[in-house]
C-alpha cells in the first residue's frame, strides 16, 4: 500500500515511475543475478521501501550490494517505521 500511494504522489509530479523492475546485476563484467527495486525513477534513481522497526547495517548492505552492482548510481532506502520516516541516500562513484 505505500508503494501504491508513493508511485500515486512521485506520478502527480511528473516523474517517470517504473514498478517492480528487474535489474540484471553485475560484477567483473558478468551478470550474476537479479534485482527487483521497489521503485525506479526516471530511469536514474532506484528506491528500495521497508515497513520495520528500524533500518539495520544488513539492510544498508544488501542494498548498497544492489546499487553498486546495477547500472544505477543513486538511491534510496527509505524506512516507513513505526515512530518516524528514515530516509538514506546512497551515491555509488567508482
């Protein structure tokens, strides 16, 4: 559901919006697996959604794995926590 009302608010600021996109993953200029962001903006941002308590170093992990591993620089692991919203962005420079 808050996929579903993101895409609905990031759509209404004319933002290209790309659901549930496959991502070949790449490593020594090899694909070696495959990831599904939950959002992918303007073909240049992937937003990877989480609905817990808190955003552990694994789930940092994991996802900076993804980024550095995709055609992709920029993202964000957003948190929609019970207490508060946590936002962190992650710019990938060779």
């Amino acid at each position: 559901m808050i996929e579903r009302a993101l895409i609905k608010e990031l759509t209404a600021r004319d933002l290209n919006i790309c659901s549930q996109v496959k991502i070949d993953i790449i490593y020594n200029n090899e694909k070696i697996g495959k990831y599904i962001p939950d959002i992918v903006i303007d073909d240049k941002i992937i937003c990877e959604l989480k609905s817990k308590p808190f955003l552990t170093k694994e789930d940092e992990k994991q996802f900076w794995g993804y980024l550095k591993g995709s055609k992709y620089k920029l993202g964000f692991l957003i948190n929609f926590g019970p207490n508060k919203l946590t936002i962190k962005r992650f710019i990938y420079t060779k």
